[in-house]
C-alpha cells in the first residue's frame, strides 16, 4: 500500500472509512505539517541536578531558570542567583528583562540581577513635637521600606500631628536589614505628603526648610499591601501581575492584581475578580488573560469574563508559546490555540486523561512541536470502538 501523506493521529474515527493517512498509534516517531514522518531523534544528557523542584524557559526562549537543591539556577552558565529558596511549589513568568518567580519566596530578576519581589509594609513612625524652627500647623507623617534598587514599598496609615510656633518633629522609624527607611513629610497644613529623606539610622529630626519637600509620596503606595501569599498561578499582563488564590471552602479563586508598573503594590480592598472553581492556570496573550479552571476555559479583557469552553486544564504548566507569541495549551479536550481560541484536534483525537501536565513549544528540523509531558494517563474518553 502506497501512502501518500500522513496526517498524524486519529481515535474518533473508523480507520476503515478515513483511509490510511491517519495513525492509530505514533510511538517515536514525528509527524510535521507537510504530512510527513521520521524517527524521533534521540537525547543526551547536558547536565546534572539534584532534587529539581522547579523549571522555567523564557518566553523567547532565550535562557531558562531550575530550582535545584534550593538554589535559583541560570542554566546558560548555571550560575546561582539565589542560593536561599525554601523547597516548595514554585511559578514563574516573565517579560521582557524582567522574571518572576513566585512561592515560598518572591524574587524578582531584573536585567539578571535578583532581589526580593514584595517590599515589608513600614510601620507607624513614632513622632514627637520638640522645640524647632518649624511654622505652626498640622503635619502628616509617613515612611516607606526602600529596597537595594531604589524601589520603595507601601505605607501604614499616615499618621497626624498637630504643632505650635517654634516646634520640630523628632520621627522614629523601624529598621531593618536589607532596607532603608524613606521618610515622607507634609508642610504645615498641607494635603500631600513629600519625601524628605532616606535613612539608615533610627531616630530623627525634621527641623528643615519646606522648600526641599519636592518629591510626592505615589498615592499607589496608601492603603496597598505587599505581594499576597498563598497563590497558586501568576501572570504578566499589561503593565500588572497577576496572582491567583484557591478558597476551598468556597470553591472559588479570587485573582489579585498589582498596581501599573508597581509589581509589588496590591490593593486587596478593590484590585481583584472572582471566578468559579479553581484555577490551574493564567495565560498572558497580549490582548487578554485566559484563565483555565479545572472545568472551564474564560478569557478576562476590560474587567470582564468571557466563557470560551465548558472544559478545564490540568495543573501543572499546561501552556507555552512560539517565538511569534502564539500560545497553545493542554486541555482536557486537546491542543487549542489561545490567542484566538480555537481546539485544534478535537475534531480527530481525544488525549488521554492527566491530573498534571507540564508542556513546552520546541524547534526542531524546521518545525515546531508542543511536547506534553503527562504525570499520569487515564484512557482517552469518547474514542472509536471498533
């Protein structure tokens, strides 16, 4: 029998009625998008860890990142760029020069240089009315934690004085190792808060000139919070992150999201959405975050949710993207493509079954492939009995 083309694998189909282009079984062997076949090429081993716990490839595919015996990992040189990262479940995304990891410990790469992502929020200063130089008038006071890269956290709520003619404020502040305080000052009777200065040391004086207060406190750094704890996906998407957190009881997961630009700055009481079941995965595909639940596939645009399929996704990394930026997943019912939904093998195949999936879009001979890497496998549903 002469074939000509070979169209790849098929199970809802009678073989006896499509011909002999389709596969009932494909072991070792790749079949690309001119209808052709070869032999899997083989593998060698590159290099060797112990206790691997996490991996993660850019998004162009330039360099990738392993957690490995608790040590953050550059695999183009395997150079260590955190040597303390507690074991545990770990996420990542990334843009441009940017990555972030995410789980026991946040870190943020910036340029390949790694620093903690979330900022401690400062407390209260201590503020005293001494004798001074200062007007008359009301004085607002607050400090911010600043991080070794200049980026400053949130506040505590500002905290209000009111002193006479001739006064100064002595402002204690609470330090800690690996930051400095920036303190923030009002003039007398004034609405807005400006930095006087950045210190290192815990007490004191602001008895100067109100004409240095020329640098504004950001009203994102009032009333937000550090990066939330406990979530399960992460996501870049337009200028903010976005973290996914599962409530059991409730079998709902609220998805927060950061400030522009201010990856670290969370207002918990309105910067989130809510979504039925549990999430197990956030995809960035430019013009939307698709959101894959155990049961459902939605598409987030403009702060509204858009249910695309009745069907959900594994945990695990069920995702990844070419070097044009299109998107595939894994999902229980197939490949489909993201960027505009769409399930590519439904039609022909059913896949099997998987609590945990971690896939990978590859270049190889000429042409691209998504590797799905299952946990486990289950007999696909719904398949041609013969």
């Amino acid at each position: 029998m002469n074939v000509a083309e070979f169209k790849g694998l098929a199970n809802k189909r009678d073989p006896l009625m499509q011909g002999p282009s389709y596969l009932s079984n494909a072991v070792n062997v790749d079949v690309d998008d001119t209808s052709s076949i070869r032999r899997r090429v083989g593998s060698a081993l590159a290099f060797s860890f112990n206790h691997i716990t996490a991996s993660y490839s850019l998004r162009n595919k330039s360099d990738a990142y392993i957690i490995a015996d608790e040590n953050l990992i550059l695999m183009s040189d395997q150079s260590v760029k955190i040597s303390d990262m507690p074991t545990g479940h770990y996420v990542f995304d990334d843009f441009e020069d940017n990555v972030f990891v995410y789980g026991p410990r946040k870190i943020r790469l910036q340029s390949g240089k790694a620093v903690d992502w979330d900022i401690p929020v400062c407390p209260q200063p201590l503020v005293r009315v001494i004798l001074g130089d200062q007007p008359a008038g009301i004085y607002q006071i607050t400090a911010v934690y600043r991080n070794a890269n200049g980026l400053e956290g949130s506040t505590s709520t500002p905290i209000v004085v009111q002193a006479g003619v001739n006064s100064a404020l002595s402002i204690e502040v609470t330090q800690i190792s690996n930051y400095t305080v920036t303190i923030y000052i009002s003039p007398p009777n004034g609405k807005y808060m400006y930095q006087w200065m950045n210190t290192n040391i815990p007490n004191n004086v602001w008895n100067g000139s109100i004409t240095g207060l020329v640098s504004p406190l950001n009203p994102d750094q009032l009333g937000t919070t550090t990066v939330p704890d406990n979530c399960q996906c992460i996501a870049y998407h337009q200028s903010k992150m976005y973290l996914s957190q599962f409530i059991p009881a409730e079998n709902k997961t609220v998805v927060w999201f950061s400030k522009p630009f201010s990856y670290h700055l969370f207002d918990q009481a309105k910067d989130y959405f809510v979504v039925e079941g549990e999430i197990k995965a956030l995809v960035d595909v430019t013009k939307a975050i698709v959101i894959g639940t155990a049961t459902s596939i939605y598409y987030y645009v403009d702060g509204e949710l858009d249910k695309v399929a009745y069907y959900g996704v594994p945990e695990g990394k069920s995702f990844d993207r070419n070097d044009d930026g299109k998107v595939w997943m894994y999902t229980n019912k197939g490949i489909c493509l993201l960027n505009e939904f769409a399930n590519l093998t439904e039609v022909v195949y059913n896949f099997p079954i998987s609590a945990k999936v971690s896939s990978a879009v590859i270049e190889q001979d000429g042409f691209e492939r998504m590797i799905n890497l299952l946990s486990d496998s289950n007999p696909a549903p719904n398949t041609f009995g013969s």
